[in-house]
C-alpha cells in the first residue's frame, strides 16, 4: 500500500465510450502525475500537475483529459480511444515535483482494453 | 537528458546476494542515481537513491564509484518477493523520471 489508489483496477471500453480514471493520494503530496505503460515499452510520463496546475503535457492526443480538482484528486478523462490505446495507466504523486531528493510514489495502476 | 546503461536481465537464488550494475558515463554533478522497482502487475516502487555517497536503507544499498559514472544497487538477500525490473534513473532537480527497460530479476527457490 503505497497511500496512492487508483480506480477501476480493470476497464474495458469501446472505442466510442467514454469513461474516467480516478487516481487519490493521501500523502499530502503537492504534485501527481499520469503515467502511460504499453506492453514491451517504457513507461510515458503523460502530464503532471503541481497545486492542480498543469505542469507538463506530454504531447498527449486530446482523447485524452486530465483533471486535477485539488492536490489529492486526479482523473483521466477518455473518449473515442483507439486500440493502441490500451495500456496500463499509473498515477504517482511525489511532495515536491522539482526536487530530486522527493521520491514519488505510484498507484497500483488501471489495466484498460480498448476494443 | 543523461542515459543509463542496464543488462536486460540477471538471475539469482534465493537468499544469495544480487548486485545490479548501472552505468551512466554521461552523468552531470547534480544529478541524483535513483532506482526504483516494478514488480508484476503493479506500479513501480521507489528503492533508493543517492548523489555521491554510498547509501543503505531497509530494502537496498546503493554503492556509487567514486567518479558517479556508474552505480550497483546490493540486494543483501534475494526473496521471491524481489523478482522484478530494476530501474536505474537519474534525475536532476526537476520531475521527471526517465523510465528505461530496466533489469528483469529472476530469484530462484
């Protein structure tokens, strides 16, 4: 348990839906971040948010939103997403974003199958 | 952004040492060796991470050469548990990880 919850845990989603990932933290954390893991790749850093403000876009396709309501909350919204979307999807939070002494900590991430 | 160098995999027997080496000849003088950890089908999990000196806390060490162009990250006893991708990152003092394919641990009972 690393204080990062991620839900759902599992999503399946046609390529018209749309639906939401929700990401919280209960570290008293200043920054969160989304993460993108394709099979056999690296993980992606997507977006970070430091005090809800957009930080970094990651040249992310718009099918893809994020949302930071405050700096406990974090979602990613989706909709019309294509097959090779489907991916593992991690949120992280970390005290300070520009410190590299500040370790961040991951959720257990949302497994998503575009069909 | 500096590189780090890893084998793409290492193999070990439970409750023997393992050692991870990590080579990274590009390194700036502030960049800070982190090494964080996958294991399946979960997200990745910080380890450890250091500047100049070697460091040690309750999962890991991390011993660092002299002149911070590479690092071995010590798992004083392999469990199970430790099978997993081993990731060596540096990071400067902003937010980014660079994640790369890392080490795959294999622990053999």
């Amino acid at each position: 348990e690393t204080g990062v919850t991620q839900t759902p845990r599992h999503l399946v989603m046609g390529m018209t839906n749309k639906k939401s990932l929700k990401c919280e933290q209960h570290l008293g954390h200043n920054a969160m971040y989304w993460y993108k893991q394709s099979a056999k790749k690296p993980l992606e850093l997507m977006f970070v948010y430091n005090f809800k403000e957009q930080t970094e876009n990651n040249s992310v396709p718009s099918r893809f939103s994020p949302e930071c309501p405050n700096s406990s909350h974090l979602f990613l919204h989706l909709h019309t997403l294509q097959p090779e979307d489907s991916a593992l999807y991690l949120c992280a939070s970390s005290q300070d974003p520009g410190l590299a002494v500040y370790e961040q900590y991951f959720g257990p991430g949302t497994r998503l199958t575009v069909t | 952004d500096a590189k780090t160098t890893q084998p793409n995999s290492m193999e070990s027997n439970e409750e023997e040492p393992v050692h991870l080496p990590c080579n990274h000849s590009t390194i700036s003088g502030t960049d800070y060796i982190h090494w964080y950890r996958q294991l399946p089908s979960q997200g990745p999990e910080y380890v450890i991470h250091g500047l100049t000196s070697n460091v040690n806390n309750r999962m890991a060490s991390l011993a660092i050469a002299e002149d911070r162009k590479s690092s071995t990250l010590i798992l004083h006893r392999a469990t199970l548990r430790d099978a997993a991708v081993y990731y060596c990152i540096l990071r400067d003092n902003d937010y980014k990880l660079s994640f790369g394919a890392g080490t795959t641990v294999t622990v053999r009972a």
